[in-house]
C-alpha cells in the first residue's frame, strides 16, 4: 500500500509494469554511472596542476556557467 513517505514504485501487477520498473531501475543506474563519471571528471580538472594558460580562454567560466 502506497503512503505519504514511500518513495519506491507500486508493486507490478501486470508482466508489463513489471518490465517498465526493470526498465526504470536500469535507466537509473546507467545515469548514475554517467553522472558519478562527469562529476569524478570534474573533480579531476579542478584539482589538476599541470594546466596550459594559453590553451584557457574564458573555459573556467564556461564550466562554472553551464554547471
């Protein structure tokens, strides 16, 4: 039974909602590999040191702005 602080899915009654949770679940988890890689990706150009001041041209900000 469904309440205020549930936060899962209803329990499939049909084979098909059952494909669609299986569905929503995987759709999930690729996004949120897709998501940790971008964010470790980050990270790592932040942290890095060995930066080329020539190559940069305004690229700070365009991270910071589409972020």
């Amino acid at each position: 039974m469904a309440t205020w602080k549930s936060f899962n899915l209803l329990d499939a009654i049909s084979p098909l909602m059952e494909q669609l949770s299986f569905f929503h679940d995987h759709t999930m988890m690729i996004l949120l590999m897709i998501l940790s890689m971008v964010a470790y990706i980050m990270a790592t150009m932040m942290k890095n040191k060995y930066i080329n001041k020539t190559l940069l041209e305004g690229q700070f900000i365009e991270i910071i702005w589409t972020i």
